[in-house]
C-alpha cells in the first residue's frame, strides 16, 4: 500500500538541497448506524449487497472519531550532529515513513528524525556526519531496514550515497551501525536509484559509465547489467521493464525485458505522429499508455498489438499517475482533480468530494491503502464531516481549510474526513500506518502529527 516504487535522482551541482475494470453504480448504500454488531453480521449474509455495505460501514467505524492524539517536532537548533546551517532551520516534513515501532520523518532541508510510535519522543537524528542531507528513504521489508538516499558536502551535493541500517539499531539510538550500498556506482547527475518493491529489485544508473544495473532486494546482489546506448527512460511494472529509447521523426523504440534476469521478450516500433511532442509513455504490464500532445490516449496491448484509443477530449494530459496492480486500475491526477480509468479506456469513478488541497500533486500527501480500495489525501475541506469524526465547519471560510479526505477508489463516495481547524493547515506530508490505524501528518513547521480514535 502507499508506494510501491521511490526513484532518487542526482541533483545537478551545487544545490545543497533545501528530493483497472466495469463502471460500477455510484449509488450510495444504505445506513445501518445504531445496530449491533451481531445486527450488522446478520444483515451481512441475508443481503445481495452485505458484503459491500458491511465493508463500507466497518470502513466507517474505523476512521470515527478520529482526533489528533500526539506532537513530534524534527527541529532541533542543538543537535549536535547538525551543523550545516539550512540543516538548523525549521523546514517543511516532505516525506513520513512507519515502521514496526517507529515514524521516521525527513524534512525539506535533508534533516531525517526517528521517533517512538508509543511516545513521539526522537529516539534519534539519521543524518551520522555533521554534512549528510539526506534526501530519500525507503523501508526495507525484507531487510526489516532503513535506506536512506544521501548527498554530502564534500563533493558539493552532487553524488546520492546510499546506506541501510537495521531497524533495531536505529531504536537503540544507533543510526551509524548500517553500512553503505552501491558503493560502486558513480550516482552523480543524472544519475539515480530507484526502490522497486513491488519486485523487490533496485535499480541503478551510474552516469560515468551510462550502465544500469539491477540488484536484489535482499542481500543487495548485482542480478544483471543493462549497457544499451540511447535508452531515455525504463518503467517497471510487476515482472516487466520497459526500456524506452531515443525517438525519431516517425516512432520511438521500445523493448520489454524480464525484470527477474533481464531476459529480452519482445522489441518493437511504436508509429509516432510527426512533429508532435511525446506526452508520456507508461507501462502496466502489458499494457503501454501513450500519448502525443494534442493526440488521443492510445492504450496498446504488447501481446495481442490490440490498440485503444481515448478522445483527447476525455482524457487530458495527467500530472501524474498512480497504478493499482491489485485492481487493474490507474489513478490520473490534473490540477486537483483524481480520476479512477480502467485500461480498456473507460472511465470508472469520479469522486464526489476528493479536491485536493495542492494543485501540483505531491504524491507524499496522497496515500492508497494496501487492498488498494481506498484513498487517502489531504484536501480541501469543502463541507461538514461525516461520521469519520473531527471538527466539521460548514461555513464558506472551510473552503479555505484542509481536511484528510477517505474515500472509495471503487465508488469515488467519501466514507470519512478528518478535520482541525487548527492542526490541519499547511500539511506537507501524510502517511497512513494500516496496522496501527493512525495517520501521520507532517507540515511546514517541521512537525509530525499523530492522529487516532
């Protein structure tokens, strides 16, 4: 759930730094608040609908009475292993990550603090030496670790640094007790890495010797190289890397490779309008998304050389795109505005109260919860709060205010929000902790914030 992939790319010098089916009805089941819970068992077997209702309602429940329940502050102007000064000042949380007991938040100016889940009290400052910015962090299931993505100032902020801690140091207060990865590589701009999770692969591009590699998520083997010349850009989907290279006047090359080995499937010519830029070219399996400005959406089947098209006037230009393995779905964001698409070009769900609060889409405050049925994001609080609990504002000024906004990615029906007038403005940053049944929201203060019923 949340993210799957998380790609760092290098910063070019000297910037310190400062990182899928039917339409389904929208018709809105009925309430069955005040019964028992044996009441609501009952209804669940006699009913056509009980399994829907029952999970919209036990969705319901779950996000009631949500309040905020406790502070953590990643600022702190003492702290001894920071001492470049942007790294003293108070800045926004741009990214919130939980695992097993712990929150880690990372701030726009590279600060990345560990905290207790039980306390918020900082167990302790990821940054080990007294220059680390560190720009990206990704959790390691499989390693029960931390990755953090750094640059430094001893070259200028130009190359990313990787390294893994375990868990179980960082809550001993011992975030030096990992060890780097990938120090091979030469990761400078335009270079990157990219955490796949979904394969559990990481890949990498060293920009001295134009080489990517793949490597295992578990002990960090290298599984193949990739040394191709011309390759643009490479998507990965569940078992399938795209490699997709430089275009000429009339089509643009693409090749599908076998994530596990990187064994060639197929390569293939994709026809181009002339002289009409590439919008996107994405990748869902076997499916490519495809789409030239002022052109319809083509959605092509690599198999079967099935070809869809979607009216330019339907579907425009997305910001932005969230893919649903699980559902066979994909999220299309522009401006403030989420649409739900299946791949045979249709449009499945437009959510009746889901505008977000930005306009540029930061994923980091949008969060897809685990079985991928629900959506959570930081949007504008444009009415009164439903049964999901908070403090519900009807007035014109709540058009102004934000709220934490879930909502069925299925029916587009807003099951919850979680209001503040006071502790919901500004927020940078959310995350949702499903095992827990808390979300983090982090803002541009600097602070992480704890909600719960």
């Amino acid at each position: 759930g949340g993210r799957a992939r998380r790609r760092a790319c290098a910063m070019r010098p000297p910037l310190p730094r400062g990182n899928r089916q039917p339409l389904y009805s929208s018709r809105r089941d009925a309430c069955v608040e005040g019964q028992s819970v044996a009441a609501k068992l009952a209804r669940r077997e006699v009913s056509r609908r009980a399994g829907l209702t029952f999970r919209k309602n036990s969705t319901r429940e779950r996000f009631a009475n949500f309040a905020l329940r406790a502070e953590a502050d990643t600022h702190d102007p003492d702290a001894a292993n920071l001492k470049l000064s942007f790294l003293r000042k108070r800045t926004k949380i741009v990214e919130i990550i939980a695992a097993k007991d712990m929150i880690f938040g990372l701030t726009l100016s590279g600060v990345c603090a560990a905290f207790s889940r039980e306390t918020c009290k900082r167990i302790c400052f990821l940054n080990v030496t007294p220059d680390e910015v560190i720009r990206s962090l990704f959790h390691n299931k499989l390693s029960d670790s931390l990755i953090t993505v750094s640059v430094y100032r001893d070259d200028n902020f130009s190359s990313l640094k990787c390294r893994t801690t375990p868990l179980e140091y960082i809550r001993r207060g011992q975030p030096d007790g990992g060890f780097a990865l990938f120090e091979s590589e030469s990761l400078k701009w335009p270079g990157f890495v990219e955490f796949d999770d979904v394969n559990a692969k990481v890949l990498t591009y060293s920009a001295l010797d134009k080489v990517y590699k793949v490597w295992g998520m578990t002990n960090y083997d290298l599984l193949y190289r990739i040394e191709e010349r011309d390759i643009q850009e490479i998507k990965i989907s569940p078992g399938i890397m795209l490699l997709i290279y430089a275009r000429t006047q009339s089509h643009v090359p693409l090749k599908l490779l076998s994530v596990e080995d990187g064994r060639e499937l197929t390569a293939f010519r994709h026809l181009l309008h002339r002289h009409r830029k590439v919008d996107f070219i994405e990748q869902f399996n076997e499916k490519l998304l495809i789409k030239q400005e002022h052109e319809n959406l083509q959605i092509l089947d690599v198999r079967t050389g099935q070809l869809t098209e979607v009216s330019r006037s339907d579907f425009l230009t997305p910001s932005a795109f969230i893919f649903l393995y699980e559902n066979q779905l994909f999220l299309a964001f522009r401006g403030r505005q989420v649409h739900v698409w299946n791949f045979r070009g249709e449009l499945v769900t437009r959510f009746e109260d889901h505008v977000l609060y930005h306009s540029d889409c930061n994923t980091n405050n949008i969060y897809i919860s685990a079985q991928q049925d629900l959506i959570l994001a930081y949007c504008r609080a444009s009415a009164p709060a439903l049964d999901g609990g908070g403090e519900g504002d009807s007035s014109a000024h709540a058009q102004d205010e934000g709220a934490i906004h879930i909502s069925s990615i299925i029916s587009g029906k807003c099951i919850a929000r979680v209001q503040s007038k006071q502790h919901l403005r500004d927020v940078t940053a959310l995350f949702f902790n499903e095992s827990e049944n808390e979300i983090y929201t982090g803002n541009k203060h600097g602070t992480i914030q704890v909600w719960t019923n």
